[in-house]
C-alpha cells in the first residue's frame, strides 16, 4: 500500500472517529435535554396545581422554593442541615466498611458461611427502623444512636454485593495471579479478588448511600429536636406546610447532589472497568 494511501486511510478512520464521538455527544445532549424538560414540566404543573388549589394544602413551587432558600442561609443551615448530612455520611462510612470487611471475609473464606448464614438471614430479616426505638430505650437518643441505626441499614446491601462480587471472580484470574504473581493469599485477594470484584461493591455503596439517606430521616422524627427528619415533622405539626414542602424538597435534592457525587467517584474509580466494557460513562 502506497503512502497516499495510508494517509488517506488514517484519514478516514479518523473522521470516522470525530464523526462518531459528535453523535454521541448529540446523543448525551439530547438525553439530558429531554430530562430537564420533563423535569421543568412537572414542576410547571406543580406551580398551576398550587395557584389552583383552594385548601393550603399544596403550597405552589415557587412559594416553597422561597422557603427552602430561607432555610439554606437562615439558622436550619447549622441546626438542621449540617447535622443531618453528618449523621448520613457517618453512618454509610461506617455501614459500609463494616459490609465490605464481612463481606470479603465470608466470600473468600467460604468455611465461614455455615457458621454465619442464620445469624445472617435473620439480623437481615429485621426491618432497621424496627430497632430504632429499641436502641433509643437502650442507648438513649443521641448522635451515636442514631448514626448506628443508619449504619444498620447501608450495612445490608454493601455485604451482600460485596460477598457476591468476591464469590464471582473468575477462576481464571485467580489461577492466573496463583502461577504469575508473587505473594500469598493476602495479596492475591489485593491485586486480584477485590479490584475485580469493585463494580459489585460500588453498586452495593450506591443502594446503601440511598438508605442511608433514607434511615437519616426515619432517625431524626423520633425523639429528636434536630435534623431534617425532625423540621419537616415539626413543620408538619404547625401546619407550616410551606416549611415541610421545603423540607422535603430540600431532601431529594441533597439526595441527588450526593448521587452526583457518589457517580463522579465511581467513574474515576472504575475507569479501568468502563474501558475494557467498552463503555462511555
């Protein structure tokens, strides 16, 4: 093949490729276009549904919105806000750490399955918020009370993944590290086991950041006098429903910021994963 034509082909394949990640970007594009304007059209329909309605029961968006500023730079900032965020974070670290520790250890130390598995079943059984009133009555209803339950709840989800992922790593790898690399079991299960196992564990952090969130709430409406849990209960009890929409509000958008967060670390994370997939996260 002549020199023109090795140019020529270098340069096909390289329009190819501009002309490929145009579309995808297009393509993204579009996508999130269509989710943001699904999303201004409900909260369009929310402002028209609140002008609408005759019985102060739903207060419309742009009222709410007024209200969840006040409470971003007013006094809920530190009382309410930061305190909740602090018990959230506490508690999935510390579900998740102790979910991912017994997690490997049950699926790389297989023996140990018989002797865990009832203990298991049932602790998984038993609903977290269940335990919430027993741990006050026995812990009394401060912070460590609190970020124990939620960390019950995130505990589940990283500790199930995490021993499936561990179980499911290919024999192959495994042998592989076995005749190649150096090191005993210990590192074997550093350099081989838990990388491939870590997209199996980060879809179990992500499920139990949610709950986590989840179990904050739940937390702060029983005996408590701070958090977001507790504005929107006692919001809710005045008939401040302005305040409790914002509440509310004010929750899923925090929810959504720390998925944005949580995916941003995945994607670095699992960089490595994406590319050899052959997939654009």
């Amino acid at each position: 093949m002549s020199t023109v034509e090795l140019n020529r082909t270098h340069e096909g394949g390289k329009a190819k490729a501009e002309t490929r990640t145009r579309g995808g970007v297009r393509r993204r594009l579009t996508v999130l276009g269509l989710g943001w304007g699904f999303v201004a059209l409900l909260l369009g329909l929310w402002e028209m549904a609140g002008r609408a309605d005759t019985t102060a029961l739903l207060p419309p968006f742009s009222v709410v919105v007024t209200e969840l500023v006040d409470l971003v730079t007013g006094d809920a900032l530190m009382a309410d806000i930061v305190p909740s965020l602090a018990r959230a974070l506490a508690g999935f670290l510390l579900g998740s750490l102790a979910g991912v520790i017994v997690g490997v250890a049950l699926g790389w130390w297989r023996g140990l399955e018989p002797w865990c598995r009832s203990a298991l079943e049932f602790l998984r059984a038993v609903p977290a918020p269940a335990l919430l009133p027993l741990a006050i009555l026995a812990f009394g209803a401060s912070d460590t009370t609190r970020v124990g339950v939620i960390a019950l709840g995130a505990v589940w989800p990283v500790l199930l993944n995490t021993t499936d992922g561990v179980r499911r790593v290919e024999a192959g790898y495994i042998d592989s590290a076995r005749v190649y690399a150096r090191g005993g079991r210990a590192e074997l299960l550093r350099r081989v086991v838990l990388p491939a196992a870590t997209p199996q564990i980060m879809a179990g952090l992500r499920v139990g950041l949610a709950i986590s969130l989840i179990m904050m709430v739940i937390s702060e409406m029983i005996a408590s006098s701070s958090g977001l849990g507790n504005l929107i209960l006692r919001a809710q009890r005045l008939y401040a429903l302005d305040q409790m929409y914002a509440g509310v509000l004010l929750l899923g958008v925090l929810g959504w910021l720390l998925t944005l967060l949580f995916s941003a670390i995945e994607r670095r994370a699992l960089a490595w994963f994406y590319g050899w997939k052959g997939q654009d996260r």
